[in-house]
C-alpha cells in the first residue's frame, strides 16, 4: 500500500472522531490492517468493512456513508491506480486548461475524454492551486453541480407531489351534489417548507485563496436553485445575495468588494454568526434549512460567543455544515479555538479545498432536507 493511501486512511478516525464518533487512535491501525486484508481497489468492500468495523452506535452507522464519501471520494486516488493523478501533474494539467497544451495546436477543439479529463483535474485540484484565469472553468463545472442539485431537489418535489392524500371534508362538501355519493374526490398534497440553503462565507485574509472560489460556487447555486441567501463575513457579516445574482459577474464582483469593508481582514466568527442570529435567522433559518459555514475555523474572537451563536442557530436549522478547506491536508486535526468551540454543534465536519470535495457533500445535504 502506497505511503500517500496508508496517510488517507490513517487519517480517517480521527475525522470520524472530529464528527463524534467514538473511536480512538488505535483504530487508525485496524483501519490499515483491514485495508491490507480487503484491499482498496473495490471501494463498496471497503467502505462495509470499514463501517463493521468503526461504528458503534445507530447514528454512527446511518452517517457513516455520507463522513466516507467526504473523506475518501473527493481525491479519488487512492482506489484506482489507474485513474491516480500526482500533484505536479494536477497543477500542469491545470496549466494545460488555462493556456493549452504544448505541442497542440491552440485552436483545435478539445476532444470528448480530454475535456472530461480537464473537468477532472480541475475539480480535485485545490482552490489555492488554480490560477484565477481557471476561473470560467470552474465555474461552469460549479453550474453543472447546481444543475445537478436543481434536478434532484425537482425529482424529489415531484415524488412527494404524488404522496397526496384524500381530503376528506373537501370530498364530502362535493358529493352533496351527487346525492351524497362521493364521485369527485378532493385530494390533498402534504404541506412541505421548501428546501433552503443559508452560505456563510469567510472571505478574512487567511480564506483569501479559497473566498474567490466559494463565492462563485455561491453565485452558481444561487443561479440555479430557488432558495439560497449568501452572507460573507470576517469582522462582521453582510447579506451579499443580491449581488450575487447580478448577471455581470465582474459587476458582481465590484458590488461585493464595495459591500464588505474590511475584506481580507481579521476574522472575528463567533462575532459575526451573533450578528447572523440578531439580524436574520429568525427571518431565514427555519427547520429545512442547511447553513453551511466555509471557514479555515481561525477566529481572533472569543469561543465561548462562537459556541454559544452556533447552539441558537443549532434550534433552528434542521442541518449545520462546516467546509474547512484545511481538512484534506495531511496530518489535520480540528485543534484550533474556533474549531473546537464550533464541533458540538455540528452535523458535518468535511473537506472544502476543491469542488469535488464539496460536490460529495452537497447532494446527500440536500437529501437530508426532504
């Protein structure tokens, strides 16, 4: 097994653990040594045995799926040789999409499997390794994860939709008419709060690599799906929503950076998710909303005003999700101020560094919101 595979798994209870599992640091051994006995090439025969092995408790076991494909899925290069793509050939192949590949001729269209091989070197590279010329291209890969969420929030609209029930009064009141024989029934579909995603993102200095992204993945979904509000925040927060959905995006950008004074700043995150609860939770946050906070978890502020923000707006939101961008990184562990004052009240700890990180987390959120 590959020095770079062992670290991924090594590292797994210790996520698990950052997301309440009881597990400890000898289980990393059982971990590889399960790893060594099933190998790693079938990923559905890992993630069972696995599973078996590190859950001890039912709700440990119904969020096992969704902390596994968190982890492992996004990299994507531990569990197929064949597929893996090392780190300086992800920044080349980047390279590659921004200006063209040497040797190419700089007008010819790009062929079916290198275009898919392009979207996937851009969606697993991290955010702070693309250029801001790569910014279109991920973008538009930001819009196909939107639309993809789009399509699934409508599949699952229409399958309640066909769950109605037979109003019983209203088809009563009819069949008067009919000499009380009930010929037009009246049904009832089930009274459902729509679906709503609250974005909190830190744009303070040291996001400043990640915040351009995760602004323009906030300005795909609010493209695309009904219900998203995006806030920014670093010493203090501001509703950015409206400017997202300009259809200049250079516009937008303008508007933002006119809007948050002090971008690039310190980050004071206890501060400003208080300011969040006082100023629009009670208007926004209601029992089928996710709020998704994308932060490094470095606060200069105090964690007890962190810990307690993030429990009143734990009653309200049905789904509390942090996207660190420093989860992925080898030998990470959610030790600093912020992080521990934030992790009791959260449902998902996950990896934020890349857009496929944050396309393994997304759709199982909003299925989680049904």
């Amino acid at each position: 097994m590959e020095s770079r595979a062992a670290d991924r798994l090594a590292g797994f209870p210790a996520f698990l653990r950052a997301n309440g599992f009881g597990v400890g640091a000898a289980d990393a051994v059982q971990v590889l040594q399960t790893a060594r006995e099933v190998g790693v090439l079938d990923a559905q025969v890992l993630r069972w045995s696995l599973k078996a092995l590190l859950c001890g408790r039912c709700d440990e076991w119904r969020r096992f799926d969704t902390l596994f494909d968190a982890w492992f899925l996004p990299a994507n290069r531990w569990a197929a040789p064949q597929q893996r793509i090392v780190e300086s050939g992800m920044q080349q192949a980047a390279s590659r999409a921004g200006g063209g590949e040497p040797g190419k001729d700089a007008g010819e269209p790009l062929k079916p499997r290198d275009a898919a091989s392009r979207a996937e070197v851009l969606s697993t590279t991290d955010f702070r390794d693309l250029a801001r010329e790569h910014a279109l291209d991920v973008e538009a890969l930001m819009r196909q994860l939107a639309r993809r969420l789009k399509h699934l929030r409508l599949r699952r609209q229409a399958r309640a939709h066909q769950r109605r029930r037979l109003a019983l009064q209203a088809t009563i009141r009819r069949s008067v008419a009919s000499g009380g024989t009930p010929i037009h029934l009246a049904w009832q579909a089930p009274r459902r709060v729509r679906p709503r995603l609250v974005l909190l993102l830190d744009v303070s200095r040291s996001m400043a690599a990640y915040s351009f992204f995760y602004l323009r993945l906030a300005r795909a979904l609010s493209a695309e799906l009904a219900d998203v509000h995006t806030f920014i925040f670093h010493t203090r927060i501001t509703a950015v929503s409206e400017a997202l959905r300009d259809p200049d995006p250079w516009r937008a950008q303008e508007r933002l950076h006119l809007m948050a004074q002090g971008w690039g700043g310190g980050t004071r995150i206890g501060e400003s998710l208080a300011q969040f609860n006082a100023d629009h939770a009670s208007r926004l946050v209601h029992s089928r909303t996710a709020v998704i906070v994308m932060s490094d978890g470095y606060d200069t502020g105090d964690p007890a005003l962190l810990s307690g923000a993030l429990a009143q707006l734990r009653r309200r939101a049905r789904r509390i999700v942090w996207l660190n961008p420093l989860c992925s990184r080898p030998g990470f562990a959610p030790v600093s101020q912020g992080m521990q004052a934030a992790l009791p009240h959260l449902d998902l700890l996950a990896p934020g560094a890349d857009l496929a990180s944050i396309r393994a987390v997304l759709p199982h959120l909003l299925e989680a919101l049904q």
